[in-house]
C-alpha cells in the first residue's frame, strides 16, 4: 500500500508538525471511543450503565463463560508448516522449531495475556498484545483500545494501516530508562520535565487506565485511600488503579507514532512528547519493534465489523437484556419484602399510635382494647406464577446471543442415544461460536507468529535434528504407528547407515515458514473433534503413539508419557530384528501384528 501521509520529514523542525498531525487524524474518535468504553465496563463490572450495580450480575458471567470457549491459554500448540517443495528437508526443523515456540508462548504467558486481551475485546469492542524483547526473552502486554488510534478506521487490518499510534505513561525514571543508550539522555529528560505539559490529570478520568513503561510496558499501580485518611475504606464495584499522587503528577505521556515508509519499506516509529520534544526518529528512521518489516501489535477482535476497524462490543447485544434481568429481579424482590412484611389494615381500635402499632407487631406482643369489633388485614402482593420462568427465559437469552447451546454447557438433551450422537450435536449445534473460535484461532496464530520472528531475530540457541534422509522418520513423513513405522526404524538401524544429524538456529527457517495454531487446540469448542481424529489417525497407522500424545489435550505428564512410548516401541524394533519370521507372519496377515 502506498504512503498516503507523504514523505517523513527528516529535520526535526519539519518533524514536529508532521507527528503532531498524524496523532491527532489517528485519535479524532477517541473521545467518543472512551465513553463507549467507560459504558461498557460499568455493565461488565456492575451490572449496570450507571455503575449502580445489579443484584445479579449475568454481563460478567456471560463474558467469563465466552471468552474460555472461544479461547484456552493452557492448550495453545502451534504448528510451522512451509511450502509443498520444502517440507521434506525442513519437516523435522519445522517440529522442532514448533515445539519450542508452543514451550516458549506458555513460559513467557504469552498465551494468558492473549487470552486476557480476547476478554477485554468481548468487553471493549477489541484489544491489542504487544511484543517486547525483555531481560527473560519475548514478552506479551494487553494494549486496551483507548491507547491506540489507526489513520482509517475503515480498513480493518493493522498492517494494512499507513499509520496508527499507541500513547504510554513514563516516570522519568523510566523515561532515562528508555533512553539508555542516547548520549543526550539527561538533557532530554531535563527538557522533557521543564516543558512537558501534560500531567495525568489532564486528559484522563478515574476509570482511564494508564500504561507505564518502566523497562517494558507493564502497568505500575500503588494502593491506598485516595485521601490518606486512616479507617476509611473505598469500595469500588470498578477495579481502579492507584498511585501515590507524586507520582501521578511527575507521569510523561508519549506518543509513539508507527508509520509505513516507502522509501525504506519498513515502518518507522516516531516517539513524541507534547508540546514539541521527538524522543525517537529526528536523527534516524528506524523501526524499534526488533523484528526487520514487522510492527509489534497484534489485533484481538472476536466480533469483526466489515469495514470498521474497532469491531463490536459483546454487550452491544446483551446489555438491554441485563437491565430487562435487572427490573424483573428488582420486582421480585419487592414482591417477596412485602410478602415478609406486608401492608396491614387496622379497623375497630379506639386508637393506634407507632407504639401499639410496634407492640402488636412484635413476637408475642400483647396489645389490649375495649372494643369488641376490633380486626386484622394483611394486604401481601402474590407472586406471579411464570415470575421465576420469566428470569429463566432471560438468562436463557444470554447464551442465544453468544451461540452458546446447552449441551455445550454439559446439560442433557433430549432424545440423545449415546455419546457419537452427543458429539454430533455439539459439533451441529456451535456453528456460530465455532465461526468466532476460529477468527480468534487465526489471530492467536498472527501472535504466535510474531512471537516467532521476535524470537528469530533475537533467540540465538542451537538446535539439533535427525539428519532428513529417508531413514530418518520417527513419526513424521513416512514413519507411522504401525508395521511400516517399525519397519522403516528397523531398516534405519541396521539396513542402512544411520543419517548424521544437523544443527540450525530458528533464523534459518525458510522465509515462508507459517504459524498456525495445531488442532484447533487454542479452543474447548474443538476438543471433541481434536480427539476422535487422533484416535482415528492411530487406528489407521498415520500417526504413532507419541504423535497421538501430542495431540490429546490436557494429557497429564505428557512428556514422562512419551518417554515410555519411545522406550516401547524400541524394545519391539529390536525383538522383531531378533525373530525375522514374526514380519513374515504379519505379512501374511495384511501387516497386522
């Protein structure tokens, strides 16, 4: 795509107004953004739009229930596959690399913060991850939407954007954090205080969370009164971040501006501090993302809009929903308080004042009086018979939004005959929730890929591979579970000379190399189908026992597992090299042992 905001200016007196425009064309909805968000939050958190609360809060539930079956951190496996010409030389570099990866995404949580980003999406229209290169490798932080703005909002892919523009929180301590490596660094930061006039104040309210950058991108929040005062407690229905005002008030706002330009065919990023101070491109055009053409933010959006960038909320849908559970359940609980203590009609009493009202009201009050004609009537309201149908139904409501069945639920169905039919109507019943899953699938895999080339341009380690001759198969292309699995081992360790292992580094893997999420593993919604395919695959010889352990989900001690499957198989290749006449016979019997 062509640079439509023109050339980057290469003086910093020309710089200035070309970032200044940029940021403010890329946050001309944020206003409006905010309040949307600041809506949302407050039904996810209260149950409510005014923060009121709810006495049933079925928004939070809802979006919890959603957001584990369109997303599973614990099961994320990856899968590098390449071209059809490459497979062969690279097939094991491919599993290895994938394991790795899949190890690395789990040690460094990136899989919970994507999953934590799919939560804040359902809530907040959508959400971004962002890779950093930390002191324990790649690192993964939530982005919320209100700190990023895109050139067009019409064009829904990031990458396709020609600018956009994520704002942060710095200390000045991190500030000179994050200018080690400049010369001038005092000088920045000491301009940088004297004319920064922006404080956290200005531009936020108390439900606008801040980003701080502090060798990294990881929020920093204190707790405690905002008033100091001891013995008083503030309970929020909102979690809301603290910090101690002094430090509050010392927060630098930075803009960091990612640019597409042309001329180097890469993006450049621009840091600028209002009302004027570049921190980063004035001298040099660079990208600061560590990986060579690649930004690094990867869009979160479980309910894509074509033709708007930010997407739609999961609320937008229920919220009506919510405050229709709220009045019902408001109702209800009127009925019942005035069924426990119901209006009542005195008639016949010389006088009743408060005090032999309240004595005949009491347990074992005794209230006397001349008159012989005295009486008693309770005016207790009657439940409606279909109040309590009523709730059911709505709530029922929430999970037709969602696509969410009951069988997926673990509830019974009618009719069901046995657990294949079961399984037939899991997999008819979520077409929905399955499309969903798998849009949030195919942008797990953008972040995964990511991760990946983070981890190629900056992950030195050494790893060695079976040699890939044709002896060389273990499970992979022409190994299988069966007899010609074995045979090919067999071959491999005395027919023919064993193939000499290689060495690579993840920076060699071939240019085309694709990340994609393995199994649909990164769902429950699939599970089902993940785990009759692996049965079927063994059953037919195509894969082996240690490939059907990679692909149960979930599987305790997988690794221990393995190890004694290998350990297996081992013995039998080396008791069938001994007695010859056992492969005859299985021959005879169509491979079958």
């Amino acid at each position: 795509m062509t640079n439509s905001v023109g050339k980057i200016p290469g003086r910093e007196a020309e710089l200035v107004p070309f970032v200044q425009e940029i940021i403010a064309e890329c946050y001309v909805s944020l206003e409006r953004r905010r309040d949307m968000y600041r809506y949302f939050r407050q039904f996810y958190y209260t149950g409510s739009s005014d923060g009121g609360g709810s006495k049933h809060n079925k928004c939070f539930s809802h979006i919890d229930k959603l957001s584990s079956l369109l997303f599973s951190p614990s099961e994320v496996k990856f899968d590098i596959s390449f071209d059809g010409d490459e497979v062969g030389p690279f097939a094991e570099m491919g599993d290895t690399a994938a394991r790795y990866l899949t190890k690395e995404y789990y040690r460094s949580k990136s899989g919970i913060v994507f999953g934590q980003a799919v939560e804040v999406a359902l809530v907040e229209q959508c959400a971004f991850t962002r890779k950093v290169w930390g002191h324990h490798g790649a690192e993964s932080y939530v982005i919320r939407p209100q700190f990023m703005g895109v050139l067009r909002e019409d064009i829904a892919d990031l990458d396709k954007q020609d600018a956009f523009v994520n704002s942060f929180y710095v200390t000045p301590r991190g500030l000179r954090r994050l200018l080690a490596n400049r010369a001038d660094r005092d000088a920045i930061v000491d301009r940088v205080k004297a004319e920064a006039t922006k404080p956290a104040q200005t531009d936020t309210d108390g439900d606008y969370f801040h980003e701080i950058v502090m060798g990294g991108l990881q929020p920093i929040t204190t707790t405690g009164t905002p008033s100091g005062q001891k013995g008083s407690v503030s309970l929020y229905a909102m979690p809301q971040p603290m910090m101690a005002p002094e430090i509050a008030t010392s927060l630098i706002r930075i803009d960091e501006a990612w640019i597409m330009d042309d001329e180097r065919e890469d993006w450049t990023t621009i840091r600028y501090v209002d009302p004027g101070i570049i921190l980063e491109g004035a001298d040099r055009h660079r990208n600061l993302s560590d990986i060579p053409h690649e930004q690094p933010f990867t869009k979160v959006c479980p309910n894509e809009v074509p033709g708007y960038f930010w997407g739609m909320s999961e609320l937008a849908t229920v919220s009506n929903l919510q405050e229709l559970l709220t009045a019902r359940l408001n109702d209800a609980d009127n009925i019942i308080k005035r069924q426990s203590r119901p209006s009542r009609v005195f008639s016949g009493f010389s006088s009743i004042n408060p005090e032999r009202a309240a004595a005949l009201m009491s347990l074992d009050g005794i209230l006397s009086d001349d008159s012989m004609q005295t009486k008693i009537e309770t005016l207790a309201p009657t439940m409606p018979p279909d109040m309590l149908r009523w709730i059911e139904a709505i709530e029922t409501w929430f999970d037709d939004q969602a696509g969410i069945t009951p069988i997926m639920q673990g509830q019974g169905e009618q009719g069901v005959r046995s657990g294949n039919h079961a399984g037939a109507l899991m997999r008819t019943s979520t077409p929905r929730l399955r499309d969903r899953a798998m849009l949030v699938e195919t942008q797990c895999a953008t972040d995964g890929d990511l991760h990946l080339k983070m981890l190629q341009a900056k992950d030195a380690r050494v790893f060695t591979v079976p040699g890939t001759g044709a002896a060389a198969g273990t499970g992979g292309q022409g190994g299988g579970g069966g007899l010609g699995g074995i045979l090919a081992k067999i071959l491999g360790a005395g027919g023919a000379p064993a193939p000499q292992s290689q060495q690579f580094l993840l920076a060699q893997l071939p240019d085309d190399a694709t990340v994609m999420v393995d199994s649909h593993s990164s769902s429950p919604a699939f599970s089902g189908d993940q785990m009759n395919n692996a049965y079927n695959l063994k059953r037919f010889g195509a894969i082996d026992n240690e490939d059907l352990i990679d692909m149960i989900p979930g599987l305790p001690r997988a690794s221990e597992l393995k190890l004694k499957a290998r350990k297996r198989e081992q013995q039998e290749s080396a008791f069938l090299a001994q007695h010859p006449e056992l492969l005859a016979k299985g021959g005879a019997k169509g491979g079958r042992r």
